[in-house]
C-alpha cells in the first residue's frame, strides 16, 4: 500500500518541471495565437487586404491588438451597425477575437494611402 505514495523528491521534480512549461508558454502562446488568427483570416481577406491597402474597406494591418478587439466588439453589440461587419463579430468569440488582433497586428501598417 504505502509503495503508491509519492515520495518527496519526486513531487519536486514534477513541479519543476510545470515551472518550465509554464514559463516556455507565454511566448509560444503568442505564436499560436498569431497562427489560430491567421487561419481565422481567411474569413475577412474576401474584404480586407493583408497587404493593408485601403480598397473601398479599411485597412485593419498593424493595429494595436487592444484597439482591434473593441472595435470587433462595437460591432458585436450594435455600436457599430455596418452589416457585414456585425455578422463577422457575432460568430466571432473572445479568443477567435484576441487570435485576429494578435495575427493582423503583427502585420506592418498600410502605406499611407494617396487619396484623402
Ligand atoms: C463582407 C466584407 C467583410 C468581411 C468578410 C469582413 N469585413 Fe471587416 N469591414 C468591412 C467593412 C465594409 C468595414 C467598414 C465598416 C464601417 O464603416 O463601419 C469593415 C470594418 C472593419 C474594422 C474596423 C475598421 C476601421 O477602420 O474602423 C475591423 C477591425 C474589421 N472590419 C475587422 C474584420 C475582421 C477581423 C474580419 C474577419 C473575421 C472582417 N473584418 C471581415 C467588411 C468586411
């Protein structure tokens, strides 16, 4: 019976190894997050350029990922009533939203556009 409890050491090299884990996943969380939003991008690059360039639709490249998920959620809750956009945030969940912000921040900002 007492062989099935854990001795001490071994509790500690378990936690260390946890630490390691957890410490490593900030980072690689972010990668991932940028690559789900990528994958999600498909969805709005029918209208949005990834290049950025402001076609008729705004450019939504280089952001801050702040700005990008409350803009998203303005549409969500009515604030914003463009349609098409309303229909894109509501099947959009939190961390479908942080995931687009992350990938369409992580991409340089429009070159000026020449009109306006
Ligand atoms: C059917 C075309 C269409 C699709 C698909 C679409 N958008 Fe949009 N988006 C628009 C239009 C048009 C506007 C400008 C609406 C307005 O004036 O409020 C806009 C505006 C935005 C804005 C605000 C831009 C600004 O300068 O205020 C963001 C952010 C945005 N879209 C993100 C997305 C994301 C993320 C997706 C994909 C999940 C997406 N859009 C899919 C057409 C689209």
């Amino acid at each position: 019976m007492s062989s099935t409890v854990l001795k001490p050491g071994g509790l500690r090299l378990a936690a260390g190894a946890l630490g390691l884990v957890l410490t490593g996943s900030a980072v690689a969380s972010d990668a991932k997050k940028v690559a789900y939003g990528r994958h999600l991008s498909g969805e709005c690059s029918a209208c949005h350029r990834v290049d950025g360039t402001d076609n008729g639709i705004p450019s939504i490249t280089g952001w801050e990922p702040e700005d990008f998920v409350h803009t998203l959620a303005f549409y969500r809750n009515g604030e914003r009533n463009n349609p098409a956009m309303v229909s894109v945030a509501q099947s959009l969940d939190d961390d479908q939203m942080k995931a687009l912000a992350a990938y369409y921040g992580s991409l340089p900002k429009a070159a000026r556009s020449k009109k306006k």
